[in-house]
C-alpha cells in the first residue's frame, strides 16, 4: 500500500477529496441562513475504517460568527451525512464532526501585520525622494 503524508492510504485520500467535494456542494444546498456563502469546506479526515470523519470548516467573520455556523452544521448534521450517502457509493457513511479552522483568518491578520512593519518596495522608493 502505498501511504501519504498523513498516514492515510491513497484510497482514504481519494475518499477524503470526495467527501470534501460533496460537502462543499451540499453546504451550498443548505437552507440555513447562518450557513451562506463564506462558509467552505477546508479539508476532511476520514479514518480508515470511515466511520468517523472530521470537517474542518471556515467562515469569514467573527468568532461569534463562527460558533452561529458551527450551532447550525451540528443541528443539520443528520441531514448531511445521509444526503452525503446519498451522493457517495460508500458501505459506511462516516460520523461526522464538524471543526472551525481559522487559519485564513489568522493569515490574513498575520500579512496585515507584516505590511504595517515592513513597507512595500513603491513606498521605500517615495521615502528615498
């Protein structure tokens, strides 16, 4: 078997992308208001017996914000893990968890960070004149 940087198989890999894939659709199918159009699947982790899968999620806006999205993907997650059956010919539809990520956010606080310390090239060339 061949393995991966995760530890995982190929097949789990494969598994994880179209999973990822799927929810990504069934999130823009949902009817819920505290799920629009910001919220995006970042990556899935199935085990290797796919019964459990962990979702990492993100949304731009505040931590209040985030914990609105992550309340409504817990109360619909009955309902997307059997449209995620639906969708995927699997033998076992995995549990799913859902995780915020924050990692965009966090990127893009840490690159406003750096341009306020470190000026870009045009504006090092107007303090020069």
């Amino acid at each position: 078997m061949k393995s991966t940087r995760r530890g995982g198989t190929g097949r789990t890999d494969r598994i994880n992308e179209e999973i990822r894939k799927e929810m990504s659709q069934i999130f823009s199918d949902l009817k819920d208001p505290r799920i629009d159009i910001r919220t995006s699947v970042l990556r899935t982790e199935t085990t290797r017996d796919l019964k459990y899968c962990k979702v990492y999620v993100t949304t731009l806006g505040d931590s209040e914000k985030q914990e609105e999205v992550r309340e409504a993907l817990k109360s619909a997650s009955g309902f997307i893990r059997r449209e995620l059956a639906h969708r995927l010919n699997l033998r076992i539809t995995p549990e799913l968890t859902f995780i915020m990520d924050d990692s965009i956010e966090y990127s893009i606080h840490m690159a406003e960070m750096i341009k306020s310390v470190d000026p870009g090239p045009a504006e090092k060339e107007e303090d020069a004149q």
